[in-house]
C-alpha cells in the first residue's frame, strides 16, 4: 500500500453502449464492477474515493466518499481527475500522489500505484500513465499533488476533453505491464465484453 496516496475511481460514465445503465453496478463474478474495483484499489492507496454524478445515494452500502465533478454535462474523465486532486488538496494534504482508476475495468494490477509512483518519482513526473500492448490507458495513472490547476481552468477556460492533451500539459512517463494471459486493463464497453469478462473468471477462478 502506498500511504502517501489517495485514490479515485472513477464512475461518472452514462454507459450507452450497455443500454445505458448505470456501468459501476453490472454485476460480475458474484459482485459488481464497482465492488471490483475498490477490492483490487484499496489494497493499493491509503484513502479511497468515488468520483460520481447524480445520486451519491447509490453507492452509500460502499462506505467510501462520493465526489461529483465540478462542471457538470458528463464532460469526461478529466473531470473526474480534477475532482479527485481537488478533494485530495482539502481532505489530505500530506498526500503526495493522486491514483485514478476507471470503475469498469475488473482486472487492472494489483502492483499498479506503486509501480506507477515509483517510475514517476525515479523520473521527477507529474503523471505517469500505465500502458498494455504499446497502448496508453489515460484513465490509469499517477498524478502528483503539485498539480494545482481548477475544474474550471481546464474544462470551462481551456474546453479541453481528451486525456491525452491534459496529460500531455506535465512531464509524465509511461510504465508497462504485460498483456498475458489477459490484457489487465480489458474494460467492459459492451454486452459481449461484459460475457468475455465472465468467462475469464469462471476458467481462472480469478479475482482477476
């Protein structure tokens, strides 16, 4: 566990292509995603948060904080990010690192935030962001809490919506973990990869 970091996951997408229904509570292996989620990150953090909008009520059987992003319309995970580094500042100001984590991924490392904070500190970073199979996953990272910039800078002033271009604001590094026997970060978009998902527990007896 790392104790100088906080932890987000994030749950504030609207799941259109599951039909629309609310992504974090699919059920999965016996739990939900979000139950997933939190098992395979609270190991990893000292403190963990929800990032979600509408009803926090939804979530209240997880005991864990829910913050919903600053600037509403579903603007993106950026969102999420700030909202997570805004709490972190006034919740836990000792707190070195922020770790962002997307609800709907069921498999992500167990070992990530540390590896993560590591290479960035190693390499004097802001973010560092995990890759599979040369491909970057934005949504897992590290964020330093030196970074100070506002909801309202990045979404409203700059419009700025792809991860990409807001990490690409701060020195960051990748770090990358393998893809077999499963790619870590598969996430579940889709009835199909919801079903894929099923069948890679049921033939592992994974926790993932």
């Amino acid at each position: 566990m790392m104790a100088d970091a906080v932890g987000v996951i994030l749950a504030g997408g609207q799941g259109r292509r599951m039909g629309g229904v609310d992504k974090a509570l699919v059920p999965l292996g016996g739990t939900t995603l979000i139950e997933r989620a939190i098992a395979r990150a609270s190991v990893q953090v000292r403190d963990l948060i929800i990032n979600a909008n509408g009803d926090p009520k939804r979530f209240a059987h997880l005991g864990l904080p829910v913050v919903a992003d600053r600037v509403g319309g579903f603007v993106g995970p950026i969102a999420g990010v700030l909202a997570g580094l805004e709490w972190m500042r006034a919740n836990r100001p000792k707190a070195r690192w922020l770790a962002s984590f997307s609800c709907d991924t069921p498999f992500f490392p167990m070992d990530m935030v540390e590896r993560l904070a590591e290479k960035a500190s190693h390499e004097r970073a802001k973010v560092a962001v995990a890759e599979s199979d040369s491909q970057q996953h934005h949504i897992f990272a590290v964020w330093s809490a030196d970074i100070s910039t506002s909801s309202e800078e990045v979404l409203v002033q700059r419009g700025m919506r792809k991860m990409g271009d807001f990490i690409a604001i701060f020195p960051n590094v990748r770090v990358s973990f393998a893809a077999d026997p499963i790619d870590p970060f598969m996430n579940i978009n889709t009835p199909e990869e919801l079903a894929r998902a099923e069948e890679y527990i049921v033939e592992q007896g994974a926790m993932g």
